[in-house]
C-alpha cells in the first residue's frame, strides 16, 4: 500500500525571503509578522469614469449655486412686477375721507415743525423754509386743483393718499379718488398756525388774547407748481433744490 504524499508546502512570501537574509529566523519571523503580515493594506478604489467625473463636477455647480444664492440679496421687483402683483392698487371700501382725516392731522403736525411754526419769533419765508418746502413729503396732505392747463382738473380738492412723481392720488369729500397730473397744474395747499399752549401762565394769556381778538392769525397757504415738482417724496428728501426763474410764470 502506497503511502500518502505530504501536503505542498506553501511558497515563502518575498518579504520573509529578503529579510532571512539580514536577519536571524527568529528577528525575520517577527519583523514580518509586526510589520508586514498584520499590517493593513489599502487599496484605492477604482479609477472614476468620465461619466462620474461630469456627475461630480455639476454637483459641484449646484452646491455652489445654492451657496451662492442662500446668501445672495432678494432681487427687487421690476414696475411690471409691481403693477401685476397690486401693491399699489387701493381697496375701494378703505378710500373714505373720514379714514384719512387723521392722516392729515398727522401732517399738519409735520409740517408745522418742519416750518418751526411753534416758535413764535419764526416767520416763514422763501429763503430760509422754501427748500424745505419742496422737499417735504405731502402723504396726508389737503391740496386743491386752482389752475390747470385741462379745465376738468380745476376744482378737484382733497387728502393725497399716494405722492408719486408725475401724480397726486387724492380722495375727495365724497370718497372718490381722483388721479391728478402734476404737470400744467398749480396746487393749493393750507398749514395751519398752531393752537397756543394753556398749561402755563402765559399760554393762558394768549389763548384769551386769541379768543378776544377778532384779528387772529389766518392759516398759512402756499400754492405748489407741479411741473417743477415731478419728484418722486423719498429722490426729493435727499436733493439739493436750486433757485431758479420759472419762464412761465
């Protein structure tokens, strides 16, 4: 009976090989166990195809699109947008002209310190209040059509409820708004005095001397040409106005 053959012994690794050559069996043994054999191998994945390359490059663009917008400034709207979206269209049941009495009334204030009126030593002229006048913001304002170059607009008076720079939205008494040009119209417009304080003597004295007094103060009415007033409130608060003469007038 034929006696079995021994098992192949496995191939020595080249590693083993070339240090048994400076080393003793028992240093080759343990340098290629600690520093070979147990020592992990990493392996590169596949190279990527063309197909993922232009799959990595465009999730790169749209990484940086979106970074780009999160932190980019809302684009304002154009005057189309505007006008399609209705912001600046008025609801019929809130033009009443009771509502924007107190409109006015806030107004007046603003105009009476903008043109200092509670100072009793400051007397309004052109020189020193006309550049504010110009400048000022007529949201609230009462003004009447006195002159026009079209006879329908003469006549029309009421509280402007929206300033733009070639128009004057206003509401009447009879809660109807009416669109007014500027151009080739005069506007009449009144500031009244303010009332005198009585939480002191002497406001006392001069509310019984206005009350006395037949002759008293009148409001202060100024009339504003709109062909030189075309100006947008928020391009006007900001602009330097210059003297100069007015060939129609």
């Amino acid at each position: 009976m034929a006696s079995p053959s021994p098992s192949p012994k496995p191939p020595t690794h080249i590693a083993q090989t070339l240090l048994s050559r400076a080393h003793s069996p028992d240093t080759t043994n343990q340098q290629f166990t600690e520093r070979i054999k147990q020592k992990p191998l990493f392996l590169r994945a596949t190279s990527p195809s063309a197909a993922d390359n232009r799959s990595r490059r465009r999730q790169h663009r749209l990484r940086k699109k979106e970074h780009f917008l999160r932190h980019q400034r809302p684009r304002p709207l154009s005057a189309r947008e505007k006008r399609s979206s209705g912001i600046y269209d008025l609801p019929r049941e809130e033009c009443k002209y009771a509502i924007f009495r107190e409109l006015h009334a806030l107004w007046t204030g603003y105009m009476q310190d903008l043109l200092d009126l509670r100072s009793s030593a400051t007397a309004v002229n052109a020189m020193a209040h006309g550049s504010k006048l110009v400048s000022a913001d007529f949201h609230g304002a009462e003004v009447e059509v006195v002159r026009s170059a079209a006879g329908g607009r003469v006549g029309i008076k009421g509280i402007v409820v929206r300033d733009t720079k070639f128009t004057f939205v206003v509401v009447t008494e009879k809660d109807e708004v009416k669109t007014v040009p500027k151009e080739q119209s005069i506007f009449r417009f009144t500031v009244p005095l303010p009332t005198p304080s009585v939480e002191s003597g002497q406001g006392e004295a001069r509310a019984e001397i206005a009350l006395n007094d037949q002759n008293t103060p009148k409001p202060l009415v100024f009339e504003l040409h709109g062909s030189q007033f075309q100006n947008r409130p928020v391009d006007r608060a900001n602009k330097k106005f210059k003297w100069k003469n007015v060939e129609y007038l």
